[in-house]
C-alpha cells in the first residue's frame, strides 16, 4: 500500500498552551481516518498543519513523500492544487458567487482552463447532488453550502481529502446521503480522507477511528468493530 502521509512528532505551542505533543500519523492511499476528540484538543489546528496552512510546527510531516518543510512556496503551491482537498468548517465560500463559480475557484487558480474547470465542478457536484441553478451561494441553505464546499474540495482530483466536520450542517439523513456521496467518489477517485466527526453512523464507515487528547492520537475501538 502507498503512504500518503507521514507525520512524526508533530508539536504545536500556542504561547504556553501546548497543543499538539509529540503526535504521531501515517496513512495509505484510499484509506478514510475519522477524527474525535473533545472541543478544544486542537482538531482543526491539526488539520491545519496536514493542510500546510500552518507551518509554525514542530517535528516532521510528509506529504506524498516529500517533506513539507523542506518545500519552497513554489512547492507548496504545488502540494495545495495538486495533492490536498479542503473543506473548512465555516465553508469560506464567496457568498456573491453561484456554486459552480464557488466549486470551480481551487481549478481556475490552479491555471486550468475555464472550460476543464467547469466541467470538472460539474462532475463532482453532481455525484454530491448540488444545485446548479445560478443561486447566488448566500441563498443556499447551510447544508447545502456545506456540499458546494465539499465539491470544492474535490474539484482538482486530490489524493487527500481534509474536512474539518463535514456533516455538522446536515441532520442524520441528510449527513448519511452525504458520507454515500463522498464514499462512491472516493472508490471512483481513490483518494483518502481525513475528517473530524462526531456521528457514530459516520465513524462506523470510516477504515480507522483516532482520538486526539493529550496533544497526541490513539486508536479507537470504531462502533460495532475493531480497533
């Protein structure tokens, strides 16, 4: 199996509160890693850092084997179209914007063309049953903003998938729609995912289950499985 992602000691201070301590991940192509912990254990700050938003960290993190630290801005430019997904959990959409001009931005800023970018949008919106009618995205309902983001995420094809709460917008029928949506893309796709979430029917789906607490991750029994 091909190694996607290696973190070793990863370490992150916030003036004296120390967040991140020593933390320790790997992870394969294709594979799904559910995320839990309580508020406040850094969850986001640790997606942060596996998204090279924030390189204020201590330890090592490879990406696709390369090592994040290592790479100048052209290369982490690189790493950001090419290798990673997004979804944020306050979506960071432009509300004036329709979903596809939304869900196509991360394709156009990557130098594809208009048309390829469109076109890709389209694809992935599809599959996550978007609304493509012009709507500006400020009149969409949150939880269907919460999908155009998640299409935006996908829109350049990344081999890894980071999403900070995914469902939190969706109630329970709505959230399984969503993990079906994004688990057919992902054997269409093969990319793998590392999500924050809270709901037992989600963390069931997932291939492994980590809680944060203490700076660091430990595996968890997932629900009605195996560690």
């Amino acid at each position: 199996m091909d190694t996607i992602l290696r973190a070793e000691g990863i370490g992150r201070s916030f003036g004296d509160l120390r967040v991140l301590d020593g933390l320790d991940l790997t992870m394969d192509q294709g594979e799904f890693i559910g995320i839990v912990g309580r508020s406040g254990t850094g969850k986001s700050t640790l997606l942060g850092i596996l998204g090279t938003h924030d390189l204020e960290y201590e330890g090592r993190l490879e990406l696709g084997g390369r090592d994040v630290k290592a790479e100048d801005s052209a290369g982490l430019a690189s790493l950001r179209r090419d290798f990673l997904g997004y979804v944020f959990q306050d979506f960071h959409l432009l509300p004036e914007l329709t979903a596809v001009e939304n869900a196509i931005l991360p394709a156009v800023f990557s130098g594809r063309d208009a048309e390829s970018a469109r076109n890709s949008a389209i694809d992935v919106m599809s599959h996550l049953g978007v609304r493509m009618d012009g709507t500006p995205t400020a009149m969409l309902s949150r939880g269907e903003r919460q999908r155009v983001a998640v299409a935006r995420g996908l829109v350049n094809r990344p081999r890894l998938l980071l999403a900070d709460e995914p469902s939190a917008s969706l109630d329970d029928e709505n959230e399984n729609i969503l993990f079906d949506m994004l688990d057919d893309l992902r054997k269409r796709q093969g990319f793998a995912m590392i999500a924050v979430v809270h709901s037992l029917s989600v963390l069931s789906r997932v291939d492994r289950v980590m809680e944060l607490s203490e700076g660091r991750l430990h595996p968890v029994r997932k629900p009605g499985g195996a560690v």
